[in-house]
C-alpha cells in the first residue's frame, strides 16, 4: 500500500500526517506500522496521525493515533497541534474547528502567525476513568519500579499519563525508567510517562 504523507514535528515529537479523507483507507497493520516508524525502514515517526472524515459533520476531520510500536492510542497532542496547522492550510489562517477523536472532540485553533492551541478538555484524575489502578483517589500516588520507590501522579488528557516530579528535567532517567513505567500493570492500558520541574507557582518544564 502507497500512500502520501506530510512528516511534521511538535515540540520535538516526529509526527507522520496520512490525510485518507478522500480515499479513506484503512490504516496499516502494526508490523507495517513498526516499519514506518524505523528511520531505517521508513520515514520515521513517534506518532502517526491517520485522518480521515468526521462522523459528524460539524467536525472538520476525525483523527486515529498510532505510536511508533504499531499500538492504536487515544490522544496525542503534539499530533492534533500538526493536523490542525495541516487542515488551516487548506482554507488559509486564522482558522478554528474542531476535530473528532477517539477521545472525543478536540478544538483547535490556528493563529494567523501559524502557532496552533488545542484545547484537549479537562484533566481527569478519577483512577477508574484514567485508567490507572488504585484503591481510591489521590494526588500522589506510591508506585514500586524495579525495587524503586516512587511517588507518581496519574492523569488523563485522553490518554493515560504518569507524571514523576524531578529536580532537572535534563538529568531525567527518561531512556531507563520510561519503559518500566509505560508498561507498569498499575497502567492498564500504558500511559505516557512525563517528568516535571517545577520552576515557581506559574512555570513548569515537562519532558515526556
């Protein structure tokens, strides 16, 4: 299968733009996924953003979210931030719509300088709704990784997040403890894992 593509970036994550409204394909199985996703096999990316028509027409597009291991995932933000500047480009800026995902409706909004907001909805810390497992609700939350003791919050944006506060975001053990905590079984359904330093009340890095 051929197929055209727009390669695009968001904040650093390398996102794959498939715009099948019109042909409206189905999108590859994981093994072809996988093979994309490789810098040597294909044209790379960390998510892959599959477009298609809105079941509802008040939305302008629906969108499907793959990562790079071939998994269907609910919500990436980066990637509606690249779908929304692609579909501005076809009407000229500014320009807001809203966009169907798995998740549910997605606002967006492209300035006239091409800087593009989404608005993906309030955070929701429910465990059951995340989902994340836990006995009750509570902003931290204790977590044991390879004989580590940590203390992780867990939210949802659409999708699953485990958020570990650090001093430096630069010194992160993002390589090592990202995958035990992505594929923690307290995390149902993976999660993106994120580490966050907090610079005052208002300012926060976050590298996920």
């Amino acid at each position: 299968m051929q197929v055209a593509y727009v390669k695009m970036h968001g904040t650093g994550n390398k996102i794959l733009v498939v715009d099948q409204r019109h042909q409206q394909r189905p999108p590859p199985a994981p093994s072809q996924l996988r093979e994309l996703a490789s810098d040597a096999t294909g044209p790379g990316f960390d998510q892959l953003m599959w477009v298609g028509v809105a079941t509802d027409p008040a939305h302008k597009a629906s969108y499907r979210v793959f990562n790079a291991d071939g998994s269907e995932v609910q919500q990436c933000g980066n990637g509606v931030r690249c779908v929304a500047r692609l579909l501005a480009n076809e009407t000229g800026l500014p320009e807001a719509f809203t966009l169907e995902s798995p998740a549910g409706p997605v606002s967006a909004r492209v300035r006239d300088d091409g800087q593009v907001t989404v608005s993906m909805g309030a955070p929701e810390f429910e465990p059951a709704n995340i989902p994340f497992l836990a006995d009750q609700r509570a902003l931290r939350y204790p977590l044991e990784v390879s004989g580590q003791h940590l203390e992780i919050l867990a939210v949802s944006m659409g999708n699953p997040h485990c958020v570990l506060q650090v001093n430096d975001v630069g010194d992160a053990p993002v390589s090592t403890l990202s995958p035990l905590l992505e594929h923690h079984p307290r995390f149902p359904e993976r999660c993106n894992v994120g580490f966050m330093q907090i610079r005052d009340r208002a300012q926060l890095d976050l590298r996920v």
